[in-house]
C-alpha cells in the first residue's frame, strides 16, 4: 500500500496473480480502489482475485484482452513508479 500510493476512489490494474499480485490486490481493497481490474492467465487465479476484492478480472488467453482492460478503464490506466 504505501510503495504502490493508491488513492482512494482509484482504478488499479494488477498483472500477474502469483503471491505478490493477489497480495497487490489486497492491498488496492484495503487502500480503497473503487475499480481492480485483476489480469492473468489462469482462471482459477482470477476466481481467486474476485475473492480477494478484484472487481473485474481479465484471462489473457482472450486475443482481445489489452483492449478488454482498456474498455474496463476508459483507455488503460497510467503506470507509476
């Protein structure tokens, strides 16, 4: 939560659902993201993020899925540092 600085009412993309994303996902629920779009390969891991607070979630194996996380953000998200 604090290196990411998620402000409350924000939109959060977590890629990759291994230890550290779910726990990113925690962390976007626990700092008040309004929207986490939760993005990986496998469906179990996504099942898992919408249990852990993720509100959209996005399997790569869809060929169209950089524009599904666009549709679900208004054109992507801006990446920080």
């Amino acid at each position: 939560m604090n290196t990411a600085k998620v402000p409350v009412g924000s939109t959060v993309a977590v890629v990759g659902l291994g230890g550290v994303g779910l726990s990113a996902v925690l962390g976007a629920q626990v700092a008040g993201a309004a929207r986490i779009v939760a993005v990986d390969l496998s469906d179990r891991k996504l099942a898992l993020a919408q249990e852990l607070g993720a509100t959209d979630v996005v399997n790569t194996r869809n060929p169209n899925h950089v524009q599904a996380v666009r549709d679900l953000t208004s054109a992507g998200i801006p990446l920080r540092a």
